[in-house]
C-alpha cells in the first residue's frame, strides 16, 4: 500500500505509552529539508511554525513531529530534538549544532500526560532503526477519534509525472469521515484499490448531517498532517502545497478546520526533482497532495484497530 515513507529521504517512527494511551509520529528526514506550514484550524498547537514563514530565516528543518497530549505533547519535539543531536545532526550556529523539529499537536487526553520527551526519543531511534510503515492505531494516533469512529494515523502516495508526494495524517476530527447512516467514506471518490473497503455510496447516503463529537468529547480534537515530495521547492511554494493539501481535509472530513479543531499541516521538500515550468504540473502536485491527505485520512480511520478502554467504536466494529 502507499505511503509517504515512498518518497525518498524519509524515515518515519512511532511510539506509544499504552497506559497514558497517547503517543508520538516522526518524520526523520536524510538530510535537512526545505519545510513550509499552513494552519486552518482555530485551536492550533505547534511549534516552530513561525520560523517556516516565507521571509523569515527558514532553516531546513531534520525532523517534523505529529504528537498526542495537547499542550504536554509538544515535548516530544524536545526528545526527537536531543536524540538528533546526539546522531551530529543539526543547523549550525557556531560551533553548535541545533536540529529545526517543527511539531503539531492533537488533543488526545484521557489521563495523567505522559513522559512525551522519552516518546520522542523513542520514535527517532525506531525511525532510524528502520522506517515503520504502520497506519492505523499506531504512535499519535492510538487514541485519536472521529465524530463517532476511532481515529488513527493514516498515510498515503501520490505520483505526478517524476515526482512522488505523500502525506502522513493524524486523524482526531470534530467531524466525521464517512456519511451519517453509514460507513461509507466521504473520500470514496480518491481511493486506490481498495485501500478502505472499496465501498460504493447509494444514493441514499446522507452525506450533508452534520455529525460532530462535541458533546460526547469536548476538546478532543484536531487533525496535523506532515506532506513530503521529492519535487525541488521552495520554501514559499512548500507553504503554498500545504495549504492546498489543506483541502483534503476538507474533501474528507466535515465539517472541517473549525474553531474547535487546530488542523495544521508541514509540507517538506526532500529530493531534486526538477518540476516542468510549465503550469500544469506545479498544479498537478498541489492536487495530488490534496489527494493524498485525503487518502490517508481515510485510510487511518479504516485501519483502526479495537484496545481496551477506547471511546469510540472502530469503523470494523461497526461496519464489519
């Protein structure tokens, strides 16, 4: 199956603390890579996303982190931050070397907040040690939920001409992903063999009631995405691909970027593949990142697996 981890350059790792049911995603790239961010959601919580902007400093970033634990959570970017430094990577200043760890994170909490510097840690080294291509109930996404469905980290691979994109999502929405009577996904119309369930909507499906998890989960929301192309960028047109792939949130979920969610996305540039000057394929690589989230979204849902103590039912558990 696809997944960002096809792009060249990218190493991803996950770690959890079952009991604390929260957990950490990385994104550990070969070398320093250029990285932009687009922010849709009201209630973000990130870190070092201001540095990203077209027009300030824009260091090439060594790692993007995907976190559970709301605030608490962006320790993680700390741990991966030191288990960087240990390996001799970084953005020198001097005779220091600082690894650039932008971070997200999703609103998750159940418990007393886990010791995220240590998951951080912990997801570089399973990172290194060889890139994870698990989705579903995995690192940020162990305890993630939709508006009536488990969440989970969901990924997904785009091509477009030489180029590769991917995304890799954690999903933790206000809203819903599949219909309101149904288990049909609202991003059906992007899926790739069969890749969550190949399921075809009547026209009976109820795809306009709005279904969301406020009442049943206050706060606990959020979906942050990390897009990697090997496509040379940028880095104001990685902040321009990202806002586009924004979109396919919203072609997967809804309602979308609302003011209870903190949807952020990083789009990175890892490789060298010259794009054509012409139009169409700039276009065509902010429409397959679209695509991709939008996949991956879906895919993170559909792959969720049962634990103890969940909160929501797994789409399997529903839907069978």
């Amino acid at each position: 199956m696809s997944h960002i981890a096809d792009v060249p350059g990218v190493r991803i790792g996950h770690a959890q603390d079952s009991f604390a049911r929260t957990g950490v995603t990385t994104l550990v790239f070969d070398e320093p890579a250029l990285c932009g961010v687009s922010v849709r959601g009201g209630g973000p919580g990130t870190r070092e996303t201001d540095a990203l902007r077209p027009g300030n400093l824009n260091p090439p970033v060594d790692a993007l982190v995907l976190t559970g634990g709301s605030a608490f959570g962006l320790a993680a970017a700390d741990g991966v931050q030191r288990a960087l430094h240990s390996l001799g990577r970084g953005f020198r200043v001097g005779e220091h070397r600082i690894p650039i760890v932008p971070a997200a994170v999703i609103f998750d909490l159940t418990g007393e907040p886990a010791d995220h510097a240590d998951l951080g840690k912990k997801s570089v080294k399973a990172a290194v040690a060889a890139s994870d291509r698990a989705i579903g109930t995995v690192g940020a996404g162990i305890n993630a939920t939709t508006a009536n469905l488990k969440g989970g980290v969901g990924s997904a691979s785009e091509h477009v001409g030489d180029a590769t994109v991917g995304a890799l999502v954690v999903v933790n929405a206000v809203g819903a992903v599949t219909a309101a009577n149904g288990p049909w996904f609202r991003a059906a119309v992007f899926e790739h063999g069969g890749e969550f369930g190949g399921l075809h909507a009547p026209a009976s499906a109820d795809f306009t009631t709005v279904a969301t998890k406020l009442a049943a989960e206050p706060g606990g929301n959020t979906v942050i995405a990390a897009v990697a192309t090997d496509a040379a960028l940028t880095v104001s047109q990685l902040e321009r691909l990202a806002a586009s792939a924004q979109n396919g949130i919203a072609l997967a979920v809804y309602p979308s970027h609302t003011l209870y969610d903190g949807d952020t996305i990083f789009a990175a540039s890892c490789g060298t593949v010259s794009l054509d000057p012409a139009l169409e394929l700039p276009v065509g690589l902010a429409a397959a990142a679209t695509r991709a989230v939008a996949r991956a979204i879906a895919r993170g849902v559909y792959a969720a697996t049962k634990a103890e103590g969940d909160r929501f039912p797994s789409w399997h558990e529903l839907y069978g």
